[in-house]
C-alpha cells in the first residue's frame, strides 16, 4: 500500500485567509481584522485598525495583511 499524498491548494485558491491586502471603504469603518469574509478556525483575536483619512494603511499585527482606506 502506497502513502497517501495531499495535494497542496495553489496559492490563493481554497487557501484560508490567503488575502494580504483589504481596500475599506469609509462605511465599514471601523475597520478590524479578521474580516467576516476570512476564515474562523485559523483566525486570531480581533485587532482594530487605525485608518481615518483616505490613503491611510495599516498592518494587521497577527497576519500581516494590509489594509487601505480607499474612500
């Protein structure tokens, strides 16, 4: 009997939380990570995110995805 092999998702397909870059709009500020679209098994604690004026990015410490107040 051969071992089983698992194939590995391609980056960004079926990857949990892949995304490391979010555009916020000012109607979803506050802006906070994880988001409601990533993943809860593998996620961390809410983080809070100080975006305030159009242009303004900032790091989520946990995961590192930026995120980019774009309006």
């Amino acid at each position: 009997m051969e071992p089983a092999t698992i194939e590995q998702p391609r980056k960004g397909e079926g990857t949990p939380n892949a995304v490391r870059h979010m555009d916020v709009h000012a109607n979803e500020l506050p802006a906070y990570c994880p988001t409601a679209q990533m993943s809860l098994w593998n996620a961390h604690p809410r983080v809070y995110l100080p975006l305030e004026r159009m242009g303004d990015e900032a790091r989520c410490m946990y995961c590192g995805t930026l995120f980019r107040l774009v309006d």
